[in-house]
C-alpha cells in the first residue's frame, strides 16, 4: 500500500497523538497524554517513533510491562514502521504536567 509513504511526519504525529490519547494510567482515568507523561515523541520521515515518556511515580507496578503496550498501540497506527518508547524518570512527573483538561477532570482546579 503506498498511500501510507505519503503520510508526512507532521500528520504521523498527529495520528500517534489520537492514539495516545486512548491509552489511560492505569491508576489515573486519564489518557498518558493529558497526564503530561509523554515528553517528546519523534517521528522520522521513514516512519520510525521515537517516544520519551514516564510514568506518575518510580515505583509504578507497570513500569516494566507498560512501555511496551504503548509501542504496541503505536505500532497500530498507519504509516508507523517501528516504534520505541523509552522510559524516562528526567523531569520527574508532577501534577503540573497535566492538561488543563485534565486537571479540571479530576478536580483539581
């Protein structure tokens, strides 16, 4: 299919922001990406994902196997070829890191 090779890495992004947002903390019930976990996300222009992300606290009990079920949803995306998502603990996560919408969806405002 070579639509997919049209897909410019701005639009990619974009697409693997969408999905992004459909993934929740499991402790939290909002997406990873209004908690302000993701901190970068890469995208090159063959389609490789790069994401830089954390998670609310070190000790989180899906610190080994969440990294990998974000890449897997990722990987779902058309025009994405690989993706690889890196858990970063610099900066360390704060409540201020969440949207504003999501703030307001837990109350917090």
């Amino acid at each position: 299919m070579n639509d997919q090779y049209q897909i410019s890495p701005e639009q990619l992004k974009e697409d693997v922001i969408e999905v992004l947002k459909t993934i929740y903390d499991p402790e939290i019930p909002v997406n990873i990406y209004e908690l302000g976990l993701i901190y970068n996300i890469e995208i090159s222009t063959s389609g490789n994902v790069h994401i830089d992300m954390t998670l609310t606290a070190p000790g989180c009990p899906v610190a080994q196997s969440f990294p990998g079920d974000v890449e897997s949803r990722v990987m779902s995306v058309p025009g994405v070829k690989k993706a690889h998502v890196e858990l970063v603990w610099e900066p360390q996560w704060t409540k201020d890191m969440m949207s504003e919408a999501a703030q307001l969806q837990l109350g917090m405002f």
